[in-house]
C-alpha cells in the first residue's frame, strides 16, 4: 500500500515536470520567432541585392 508520502511526492514530481515544460516550450517558441525574424531579415536583404545588381546590369 501507497504511503503518504506518495501522495505528496508524485503530484509535486508532476507538476515540476509541467512546469519545467512550459518553461522550455516558451524559451523555444521565442528562439524560433527570432530565427524566422532573423531568416527574413536576411532574405530581405539578398532580395535588395539582387534588385541592385539587376538594376546596374540593366543600366550598362
């Protein structure tokens, strides 16, 4: 039979679990919103590149 104890550990193992969850799905959520900013960012940036290059090339 269960002691008391299992009463109080389990449900704590539990939610330190869920929280330690949380906590790491928001850090990744966030890192990747800053990867996809960062991605477009870059892409913008290539894109006014190519535009230049397309635009001197026109221009000769």
């Amino acid at each position: 039979m269960p002691t008391s104890g299992h009463f109080i550990f389990i449900p704590a193992v539990f939610m330190l679990g869920a929280l330690f969850g949380y906590v790491m799905a928001n850090r990744a959520s966030a890192d990747r919103a800053a990867m996809e900013e960062r991605r477009e960012e870059q892409r913008k940036i290539a894109r006014e590149e190519r535009a230049a290059r397309k635009a001197k090339r026109a221009a000769d």
